[in-house]
C-alpha cells in the first residue's frame, strides 16, 4: 500500500545514505594482491583516463583504499588508483568489500564518481542513467538522479523511449580479464576470482565478514541497503524509500467510495484505506461536495487508455478443405513456383493430417501431451496470421 505521508513531509534519509552510515570512513581495509582483481564494470564511457592515473602515481600522498565487489573480486571504485599502483610497482593495494549484487555494484560506482575523484562525464551519466533505469525500474526519477548527478527531468526524458524488456546498456562492459598487472609486479594467479582467498590467505573469503584483529571490534563492510518491491509500472520508490504510485487517480476513486459509504470516517482513515495522502482525500471530499470528479481533468487525462478488446471473428461456413486444396493443386500459378509447390506441399499435409487425425491423437504419448498441444496451437496461430496478412488490403 502506498504511504500516506503528505508531499512536503521531511523526507527521511535515502536508502544508500543509510548503507553509507553503516560504513564508517574507518573501516578497515586489506591489502589485496593486484593479480586478483577483476576489470570494473565501470561507468565511464571512454575507459580508463592514463594521465590522471600517471597523476596519482606521481603523488606522494598515499592513496584511499579501492572498493572491490567481493564475490566476483571486481573494482568498483578505484581504477585509477591500481593503475597508479601498477606504475608505482606495487604488488599489493589496500581495499575495502562490498558485498552485494553486480547491479547495486554498479549503482555503487556510478555513485562513488560523481562525489569524488574523476568526475564521470555528462554522456558517462547519462548512459549510466538509462542502465539503472532498466536494472532499477522501481527508482523514481528523483531517486536515479540523486545517484548519477543528473537533474530528475533529465531521467524522466530517458525513462519514456526505454523498451520495456531491452537489455541494460553497458557504457563500458565488464571484462572477465584480470586488471593490469605490470611486467614487475606479481602475474595473475591461473586461479578464479572465487579461489583467491585459498592462493592469498589474508584476503577475506567471499561470502564471508573479514575477521578483526585480536585487539579491534568487528569491522562493518559495505552492504547494500534492502529495495521494497514496487509493482511495475504502477509505483516508484524515492529518495527517502518508500513506496508511490505513479497515479492516485484510482486512490481518489477508492476514496470517494469510502466517503460515500461512510461519510463521518476521518481523514486518516480513508486514507489509509485508499493509500493516498489525508491532504488528497480532503481534496476528494471537497469535490464530492461541490459534485464534481474526484479525479481532476489533468490527471484523467495522463490516464492511459486501455483500448477494448476487439470482439472474436464471427467464424465463416466451412468448406470442404480436401475439395479446396485439390482445386489449389490444379492452379499453374502456385505449381509453377518453389514457394507455390512448398504452400501446396503444407496444405496436401494438413489434408493428410486432418483425415488421421484420431490415430495421430492416440499416437501421443501422454508425458508429450502438453508439448504437443503447444505445438499445435503455434500452428494455428501461424496460420491464423497468413490468413490474416492474404486478407488484409495490399
């Protein structure tokens, strides 16, 4: 059911803020061969930028730790920073786990570069923008831009074109090679990512918490803060985590039933039984008194419009389908012709079919039933559609 809180409530913090809160600066990191560590999945566009990263090898200061996604030993965020590891010889480089699926990693790096370090590009945004957006289509508009860095207009105008089932467009898709590894430092192990922690004993186990030392509490790692299922198409989550829909044109309705069912319920009452707001239900209220909609013009007009489903062919007289091919068989125009003779051939075989059909039903096997009735109604309905397209007006 959607919240009833009103549009202008605070709104509390978002559901990524909070992970962030869970994972204090000093969380402790590990020291992390190189050469187990996978390519990002990373948001930018054009891949790696080798001046910034010579720029960070040239420094002296020591560099924050890297963010690994732990089951797949993937850089989330810190590309440049084991560049300028591998330029400076490093064999090892210090990182923090997050622990989570490849999509909330994801999230996470595009996230991480627009608040610090190389600022993502508005094209790397935006293209990683339209990619959560398929991943996460349950994200309100406010919510993907607060993400990428992007205006909620600017995610609205990328939302309308997406295809509902398209694939998530990768700006700069994940490779199972491992990271560079320079000529000096360690090669990368012939193990798995999932077998690295057996080659490198210190490094945390996937799946597992790293173990504090003898003389620290028990470290947070990163985790991901748990997404409320939002139905499809009808509700986006916020900023703030919770859940609303898209319209409260159907919540009005529900609510102007309630009222005029029962007239002295309160305002939080109704509206927590229709789902909208006690500011929309007094709307309602108001002008059931007034006798107009409850829904305002502007809103029945964003209402899609479900076309009525079309009323069923009336069937035609049957015909004697064995009398109709034989006069077809005859026509020279189809004989003469590859695809004429193949259409003839598809029709002498359904005739042939149809005369045996009760010893061709007792020939299916009963476990095959199912596939088999498939199969016969794809049939159907391929030529339901040839039919259609010879009647249709060229």
């Amino acid at each position: 059911m959607a919240t009833t809180t009103r549009p202008d409530t605070p709104q509390q913090p978002c559901a990524d803020a909070r992970a962030r809160a869970a994972v204090p600066p000093q969380a402790p990191s590990y020291p992390v061969p190189l050469g187990v560590l996978l390519a990002a999945d990373s948001p930018r566009t054009t891949g790696e930028n080798l001046a910034h990263a010579r720029t960070l090898a040239a420094s002296e200061t020591a560099l924050p730790p890297i963010l690994v996604h732990r089951p797949t030993m993937r850089i989330i965020d810190g590309t440049h920073r084991v560049r300028a590891a591998i330029l400076r010889q490093q064999a090892v480089i210090e990182a923090r786990f997050f622990d989570g699926t490849p999509e909330e990693a994801f999230v996470l790096a595009v996230e991480s570069n627009t608040t610090h370090g190389l600022a993502l590009t508005l094209a790397d945004r935006t293209a990683a923008a339209a990619r959560i957006l398929i991943t996460h289509p349950q994200w309100s508009d406010r919510a993907v831009a607060a993400r990428t860095g992007l205006a909620a207009k600017t995610v609205g105008a990328l939302r309308r074109p997406l295809p509902p089932q398209a694939a998530p467009p990768s700006p700069a898709a994940p490779s199972a090679e491992p990271a560079p590894a320079p000529t000096t430092a360690p090669a990368a192990p012939d193990t798995a990512p999932a077998t690295a922690q057996a080659a490198h004993p210190g490094l945390p186990a996937a799946g597992q918490k790293p173990a504090p030392a003898a003389d620290e509490a028990p470290a947070p790692v990163v985790v991901a803060a748990p997404v409320p299922p939002a139905p499809a198409g009808t509700a986006r989550i916020g900023r703030d985590g919770r859940v609303r829909p898209l319209s409260t044109a159907e919540g009005r309705r529900e609510a102007a039933r309630l009222i005029a069912a029962d007239p002295g319920a309160s305002l939080r009452q109704i509206a927590r039984r229709a789902g909208v707001s006690a500011g929309t239900v007094r709307d309602v209220r108001r002008r059931a008194g007034m006798g107009e909609d409850p829904v305002p013009p502007r809103m029945r007009e964003r209402e899609p419009v479900v076309p009525a489903p079309a009323p069923p062919a009336a069937p035609g007289p049957r015909v004697d389908l064995d009398s109709l091919v034989r006069n077809l068989c005859r026509d020279p125009a189809l004989r003469q012709s590859d695809n004429g003779r193949l259409l003839l051939r598809m029709l002498d075989l359904h005739v042939a079919g149809t005369r045996d059909l009760p010893r061709i039903l007792a020939a299916v096997p009963a476990h095959r039933a199912e596939l088999v009735a498939a199969a016969a109604t794809e049939c159907a309905r391929a030529w339901q559609e040839m039919a259609a397209r010879l009647r249709r007006p060229s």
